[in-house]
C-alpha cells in the first residue's frame, strides 16, 4: 500500500493533470442527476446523455415523472438496459421525494440510500456534485481498478471497503474531485486492459508499475 505522502502526490498529480474533471453527466435539476445516474448503471454516460434530453422533456418535472405511466418511462430509457427496474424505480423516487422529501434531493447518506434505486455510489456523488460535502467518495469500476493497481487501497474489490479505506487517506476536501480523475484517467489512459503506463503522470508512484 502507498505512503499517506506518495497519496497525497497522486492526489495533487492527478488533479492536475484533469482540472476540470467532473460528472460527465449532463443534469440542470438535483433530480435530474439522480435519474441519470440510476440509468447509467451498467449503460455508459454517453448514452445516457443521448437519452436524457426527450426523457426530461416529455417529464419535465418531478411531479410529472411521479404521475407518470412506468411502461411510457420505459419507452425513453430502453436503449439504457435494465430498463424495466430503472423506469419503475425512476418514478417511484419521485413519489417519494415528493411525499417525504417536499420535491427536494435530500442531503445526508441515510435518507438518499433510503430512495428507491439509489446505493452508496449514487449518494456519494449527490452528495459531492450536488452539496459539495467534504469526504464524498464514488467508488465505481474505474475507481476500483485504479486504486488497486495505484496500491492506494489495500487489495479488496469490494466498493464498501474501498470507499472506507479512501476515507481515511484522502484530502476529504479533495475525494469528490479526485474520484472524477479517476474516471478520465481510466479511460484515457489507464485501461482495463492495456494500461497506457508510458503516458500515466503518476506511473511512478504506481504500485503495479514499480513491482512493489
């Protein structure tokens, strides 16, 4: 496992290396990002994105997508797989956000974890996209797959244990930006399977790099 120092140096490296890192989801509302990031479950933000638009135009409004029909949702978010249970707990969400909620995201893990569809990866990047709090950490596949071979977790692929391990060791004030450039720099240069280390700014604090 890294250092806190050789960390906090991938930390810094990384940030600069993509400054503009953010969620490459495209959202206006609070809700909005919600939705979208339960219909990018195992579908990539691309497509998504290709989706999104008519689907918040014929739904405009938390109220309409809780008054709608599933079946009409799951016309507009087909092509996103699975989409049968996204339609079904996309307007769910809304009836509860409306009639616990008051038509507001709420803030805090254990009332966003409560919301239908949504698990800890979706809170964590509510709660660093949308309320900017420190120590929100979205542990997705490429976060996993990073880390791991970075040497910044301790050898576990399990999302709950990696996102408290990275609690502990990175600036929180820095984890929600940090978990984007995880994102960029795997699929620029850190690949699933043909990692382009020759390109990597932090090849040389990389544990599968070095060998130790």
């Amino acid at each position: 496992m890294r250092t806190q120092q050789q960390i906090n140096e991938i930390v810094r490296l990384l940030l600069e290396e993509y400054p503009l890192a953010d969620c490459t989801l495209d959202w206006r509302k609070d809700y909005e990002l919600l939705f979208s990031v339960r219909l990018a479950a195992q579908c990539t933000d691309e497509r998504v994105n290709r989706i999104t638009p008519a689907l918040f135009e014929r739904f405009p409004t938390l109220e309409a997508f809780a008054e709608a029909e599933v079946s009409e949702v799951e016309e507009y978010v087909r092509s996103c797989g699975f989409f049968r249970a996204k339609a079904r707990d996309i307007v769910e969400c809304a009836k509860v956000l409306l009639e616990k909620h008051g038509g507001e995201v709420p803030c805090t893990m254990e009332e966003l974890t409560a919301l239908p569809g949504v698990g800890r990866k979706t809170a964590n990047l509510i709660l660093g996209d949308v309320f900017r709090i420190p120590g929100s950490t979205v542990v997705d596949t490429h976060c996993i797959r990073l880390t791991n071979r970075m040497g910044i977790i301790d050898g576990t692929n399990d999302p709950v244990k990696i996102e408290m391990q990275l609690r502990k060791v990175l600036p929180p004030e820095h984890s929600s930006d940090f978990c984007h450039c995880l994102v960029l720099h795997g699929r620029a240069v850190c690949d699933a399977r043909k990692p382009l280390c020759e390109k990597c700014c932090v090849r040389h604090l990389c544990k599968t790099f070095s060998g130790d």
